[in-house]
C-alpha cells in the first residue's frame, strides 16, 4: 500500500516519514488543508499495531482538523502528528525533542498540540527545537486546552439534548463517558455540575478511580460501557468506536463526545440516524480545545476565547436542524458546512492586518 492508495487519503498536501534512531522516534506528519492557515493539530503518540494503521490513522485527524478548524471560524488549516509507540514505556525526553527537529524541518506548515499520549511538558520539549508549537503558553490551565475541549463537548451535548428531548440542560440526564482522562474527566465535572447522572469507564484504572471519587461518577466496566441504556452516549477514548458491530448495541438516544474520528466509516452516520439515534460530528463538538490553541497563540483575552467556544453549540444547532430537512446524516450536513466556509474564506480574502491574530466567528443563518 502506498500513501496515494491510502484509503484515508483525501488530497492531502503534505505527508512526511520521519525516523531518528538515536531516540527511536518513528513519527508520521500529515497537512490535510491549508487554506486558512498552516495544518494545526495534535500530536499523538499510541502503540499502533503496524504503520498502516498510524498511516490511516494521520491521515484521517488531519482532513477532521481542517473540518474542525473551519467550522470554528479559525485561521487555521487541518494538520496532525502521530509518534509510533507507548506513551508509558518509549516516551523520553530525547525522543520529544527529536520530534520537536521533526516539526521544525516542515518550516512552519505543521504546528504542533497536545493530544493523545501527549501533554504540555511533552510540548514544551518539542518547543526546545522549534517555534511551531502550541498550547504550551499560560492559560487559567497552565496551557493545557483539554478543559477548553471539555466545555464545548459539554456546550454540545446541552445543545444536543434541547433539539432532540426539549430540555435546557442535563439535569437528571444520564449520561455514559468513555475515557476519563484529560477531556472525559472534565467533562464528566461539566455534567455533574449541571445536575447529569454519569456512569464512566476507562481502561486506566487510576483515571476511573479519580472520577468516581472526586465527581461521584457511577463506576462501569469499559467493555459495558458503549452499551448502557442511557440518554448520552460521550465517546472520550480513541476512534472508530462507532462501528457495523458497536452501533446495533447503543441504548444511547444521543452520541455526543470528545474523541476524535468515532466513526469506523462515513456509513455509520446514517446507521446511527437508521436506529434513531442522534449524531453529534466529533470534529465540531470537540473544537474547544484548538480554538484555546488558537487564543493562546495569538495573546486574546480568555473572555473572548470562552465566548467563541460558545458558538460551538449554536453551530451544532444548525447542522442539526439542516439535518432534520435533508437526507443526508449530520456528519455530511457539518463537512457540508466545512467546505462552504472553506470556499468562501479562502487566506487570500481574510484581513490582511487580522488574519493572523484574531478568530473568524462563523456566519450561520
């Protein structure tokens, strides 16, 4: 197989191999879009089975990067990273500061955050050797954007639970989350807070613990999870966990969550509309956490960033009631809106003394 052949492959403009056998780094680097802006996303590192897999995996983050950007009206293209091996046992410093001279070869059209395997102080060891990093700058979370990553997930399914059952919060709700690590847990606060009954999984057994004793999350075993009779279903773990066999076992009228690519394949929108159930498109729920890339970079006041996160759920409403008028599943109607934004707002047209500086609030109507 080769990259062209990929069948994640999307037209993408750069997909570079990187390896440094010092360090035993192996990493994929992969610039989806570049239209509003150079290719912003996570780096992730994972123990993927085989490079085809971390092939498939860079190429299909970095076409939801561009998708995720783009809906949040940010000057920013879709890009991604994955480092090929175990966050707890390869992870060396070396080994982040050779993907930080990674990064940098790209000369600026790759810049790097935190994700998957990933976290700040990882970040700031890339930053030793490069420029292109984000999210490592002081905000209220000491530049960590998975709390930002949390409220609009939270915004999302708030969102999502007026449209489909007609109440204005989750009060009383119940509501299963998938992974309690950086995101899940704080999402599991946001909802909690708001008055949701949340039962949590996680393979980690320390995250599970930390929820259940902190937020009084209701303890589940993760192979029980994806199936419990909830009204919330937040996948906050890895991908593709909506799939031909997953989906036929949801008791979940609404999937809302943070993890990225929940869908196996474009088909599983539409089987999840077939057995009912309300899809919320990961890629514009989950963009808090690059829009607080995106305000940490620029120096933008945490005010203005809150309150463009908070568009978040009215653009969610619109897919969703574009969605209730079509034919066509709600991960279709958001990619719609994508590619109509990224048409319409191409570099060339953003102000030349703002592009860079200031975020771009979607014009929806």
């Amino acid at each position: 197989m080769t990259v062209f052949s990929a069948p994640a492959w999307d037209g993408h403009e750069l997909v570079v191999f990187g390896s440094d056998a010092a360090t035993g780094l192996r990493a994929i680097i992969a610039v989806h879009n570049s239209s509003l802006g150079p290719g912003v996303g996570g780096c992730r590192m994972f123990p993927y089975a085989n490079d085809a897999d971390a092939l498939h995996d860079v190429l299909r983050l970095s076409r939801g990067m561009t998708y995720k950007s783009a809906l949040a009206g940010l000057p920013m293209g879709g890009g991604k990273s994955v480092i090929i091996g175990d966050p707890r046992r390869d992870k060396t410093s070396a080994l982040m500061r050779a993907m930080g001279d990674f990064v940098h070869a790209q000369g600026g059209r790759y810049v790097a955050a935190e994700d998957s395997g990933t976290g700040v102080e990882d970040l700031r060891r890339m930053a030793a050797r490069t420029p292109h990093v984000s999210g490592i700058d002081d905000n209220e979370h000491g530049g960590d954007p998975s709390p930002s990553t949390a409220y609009g997930v939270f915004l999302g399914i708030r969102a999502a639970a007026q449209h489909r059952l007609g109440v204005a919060s989750t009060a009383d709700l119940r509501v299963a989350v998938q992974g309690l690590g950086h995101v899940g847990y704080h999402l599991a606060r946001h909802l909690r807070e708001d008055g949701a009954v949340v039962y949590g999984a996680d393979v980690n057994e320390a995250n599970l613990a930390r929820a259940v004793e902190a937020l009084g999350v209701l303890p589940v075993a993760p192979a029980e999870i994806l199936g419990l009779e909830v009204d919330v279903l937040a996948p906050c773990a890895m991908g593709a966990v909506l799939n031909d066999r997953t989906i036929d076992t949801l008791r979940a009228g609404i999937v809302a969550g943070a993890a990225n690519n929940q869908l196996a394949t474009a088909e599983d929108c539409a089987r999840l509309q077939e057995h009912g159930i309300l899809y919320c498109p990961d890629f514009l729920i989950n963009a808090g956490g690059i829009i607080d890339v995106h305000y940490q970079r620029a120096g933008l006041p945490a005010a203005a960033k809150r309150a463009h996160i908070e568009r978040i759920s009215v653009t969610l409403t619109e897919v969703l009631r574009r969605t209730d008028g079509s034919s066509q599943s709600s991960n279709d109607v958001a990619e719609a809106l994508a590619v109509e934004y990224l048409r319409d707002t191409a570099r060339a047209s953003l102000p030349a003394s703002r592009g860079a500086q200031t975020a771009h609030a979607m014009n929806i109507s």
